[in-house]
C-alpha cells in the first residue's frame, strides 16, 4: 500500500515538473508596456527641416531655432527637459563626456543646442542648468556653442513632429516619458546622423560632424579616416568600410607596383646609355 502511494505522488509530481515550461512566462509576459508602444525615434536621416521656429534661450531672448544654423557649423540636438529626474541627467552627462574627450572645441567646430519638451521650463531653468554644463566642460568661448532652449507646446510640436520624436506625459508618475538620443544637423537643417542611447563616442561624434560639415572642419587625417569609416545603424556608430579599405589596399599596391617598375626602367635605362647589357 505505502509503496503504490509513494509511486502514485512520484507520478504526480514528476508530471508537474516535466510539464513545466521555464519559456512560458516569458513568451507570454514579454510585451513591450502600452505606455512604451509609440515611444522612440524613426529614422529620418537626410530630412531637411523647417527651423523658422521660435524658442526662449537661457536668458530669456526670444530666438529662432534657424538662428543657430546661420554659424554655418553642424549642430548636435538633445530633446530633452531640464528637470527630468533620470533619464536626461544621465544623456547630457553622457553628451558632455563624448564632447569633453573631443580636440575640437564647442562652439568652434560646432554647436550643441539642447531643446525642452516641457513647454512649462523656462528660463530660470535653462540658464543654471548651461553654467553648470560650462563649469564642467571647462573650455573657453564654449557659452557660444551651448544653447538651452525652451518653448511653448505649438514649438515643441513643430520640432519634434518634423523630427518624429515620440514622447508622452506619464500623469500617475508626473514625468515625460522618452527615448534617449541625439541628432546630428548639417548648418543647411538637414539630419545627417542619429545617434540613440546615452553614452556617445568622440569618434563616432567626429565623423558625424565631419560629414554633416560636408569636411569643412577637420584635417587632413580627420578626412582620411572618414573615408575608412561608414556609418551602421543597426551598430549605432562607424565602423571600418571593407570596400573602401579594398580599394585604398589596391592603390596602395598599384603605387608600390608603379614605383617598382619606375626605378627598374631607369636601372635598365642608364645600363644600356653606359653599354651595359
């Protein structure tokens, strides 16, 4: 009797565990969260934008977003609000540590413009958060690169609809929900790059900058290794282009063969004018 008991809860129990799928919850609860389904970026490289669109900066003044463009420097965007509790905090920082480690210098090579979705910030706001973002950056004539913006919401719409930045108020949680990222302006108000998440590399920033500068700033170096680069999307940076290292390794060879060829022509040349066979 004990004995078919005991076969009997093995065969219960053991049927429970063989029946268990260690994937289940996970196929059924791995759902992206309502709140999150239209929220991001759209790949909108290569848009060129309608920029006649007023903002306050950070002292108040009533500007243009086209405003900054007229410098003819590329232009790295944030959207963004000041008093975000995460996730901004963590993207300007991130912004400034690519840019920190830059040798170019903002507001020199280009320009940074970080603009509020919170039509309720203003310049009270803006205007410690840029001194703050000064001190830390440390390099000198940068105030003229570093613009905070803010904006009624027909403003915000206007910038963030043309750039199809998705964003939503989260009422029970009183905050913005959004994704992080930058975009990369050339000085006409075309996008030239998107960069998403929060830590940026200085490279991946030069080559963007290059190429929206349509290789206006830069040397000669700076140049050459855009040229070895491409950017991918799915990677989110430049990577090194195998065509193009193709067909430098190619040209490469062709000189070496060419000079080769040069100095044994002239070897053989001068043999024969001295009677030498």
């Amino acid at each position: 009797m004990n004995i078919r008991f005991f076969f009997f809860l093995c065969l219960l129990f053991g049927t429970q565990v063989f029946a268990y799928d260690p994937h289940s919850n996970l196929a059924r609860d791995n759902k992206l969260p309502k709140e999150l389904e239209n929220i991001g970026f759209s790949d909108v490289t290569g848009k060129s934008l309608q920029l006649d669109i007023p903002f306050r900066d950070e002292s108040g003044k009533t500007v243009k977003f086209s405003d900054f463009l007229s410098k003819g420097k590329p232009v790295l965007l944030s959207p963004v609000y000041f008093k975000c509790p995460t996730l901004c905090n963590f993207h300007l920082n991130g912004v400034f540590q690519g840019l920190k480690a830059l040798d170019w210098t903002l507001g020199k090579e280009y320009q940074y413009i970080a603009v509020s979705i919170d039509p309720k910030e203003n310049e009270s706001v803006a205007f410690p958060k840029k001194g703050a973002y000064l001190k830390e950056y440390g390099r000198e004539g940068a105030e003229s690169g570093l613009h905070l913006l803010t904006g009624t919401q027909e403003s915000i719409d206007a910038l963030t609809k043309q750039l199809d930045f998705r964003y939503a108020w989260d009422s029970e949680a009183k905050q913005y929900i959004h994704a992080s990222g930058v975009y990369v302006l050339t000085p006409e108000g075309k996008v030239s790059r998107i960069f998403q998440g929060i830590q940026l590399e200085p490279r991946d920033l030069k080559f963007a900058f290059l190429e929206a500068s349509s290789g206006k700033i830069g040397s000669f170096v700076d140049k050459f290794a855009l040229f070895c680069f491409q950017f991918d999307p799915r990677k989110n940076k430049y990577t090194i282009y195998a065509y193009r290292m193709m067909q430098f390794g190619g040209a490469v060879t062709l000189l070496l063969l060419g000079a080769f060829l040069y100095i044994n022509w002239r070897k053989i040349t001068n043999n024969n004018r001295q009677g030498v066979t």
